[in-house]
C-alpha cells in the first residue's frame, strides 16, 4: 500500500509520519506539505501514486481539492485533526500519530 502523509510545510508533522512508518516494510510511505516554502511540495504525481492519504488539518484537504481536484477523484482522505504544535519527531507527536492511524493501516 503506498501511504502520504501531507501537513503545511513538511518539515514536522507529515515529515515525523513518514519516519515513524517508513522502515516497517509493510507500506510505501512518502510526505509532502502545501504550502509554497514546504520542504517537498505537494504534487499531481504523490497523489496519483497514493492508495491513502493522511492529511493532518481540513484546510490541507481543501487545499488539495482545490488545486488537484482531477487527481484527488476516488481518492481516501483522512483528516488526523493533528495541530501544528509540535517538533520533528516530539514523542507526543509521535504518539498522536500512531493512535490516529493505527486503524488505517491493519
């Protein structure tokens, strides 16, 4: 299964998701953020390429509707509800992460 993780800047949130569940060797997992100063900045290519998308705030998801409207179609979208507060790799971030997805990923 071929997992994205999406926040604003990719650079805490989706970037600490992808560490957490890279290495299990049960997914494919990448992150990408949406604004314009993001590390690795969201593209059609992440979410054609998707199976599931994780997004950490409703506002990523609007954001993704509006600007790829075409290649979210049939997409899954879960929005986490996780607020940016957090540093890369915080271990409350991290168990916010794993409690929030864990259902998702069986």
């Amino acid at each position: 299964m071929k997992v994205l993780f999406i926040c604003s800047r990719n650079k805490w949130r989706s970037a600490t998701a992808e560490t957490i569940y890279k290495n299990s060797g049960r997914f494919d997992v990448k992150s990408a953020g949406t604004e314009p100063s993001a590390r690795i900045k969201v593209n059609a290519g992440h979410l054609l390429c998707a199976d599931l998308i994780f997004v950490m705030e409703h506002k990523h998801k609007k954001r993704l509707l509006e600007k790829f409207r075409e290649e979210m179609a049939g997409k899954e979208v879960v929005v986490l509800d996780i607020p940016d507060e957090y540093q890369y790799m915080d271990p409350e971030l991290i168990e916010e992460i794993e409690s929030k997805v864990e259902n998702y990923l069986i």
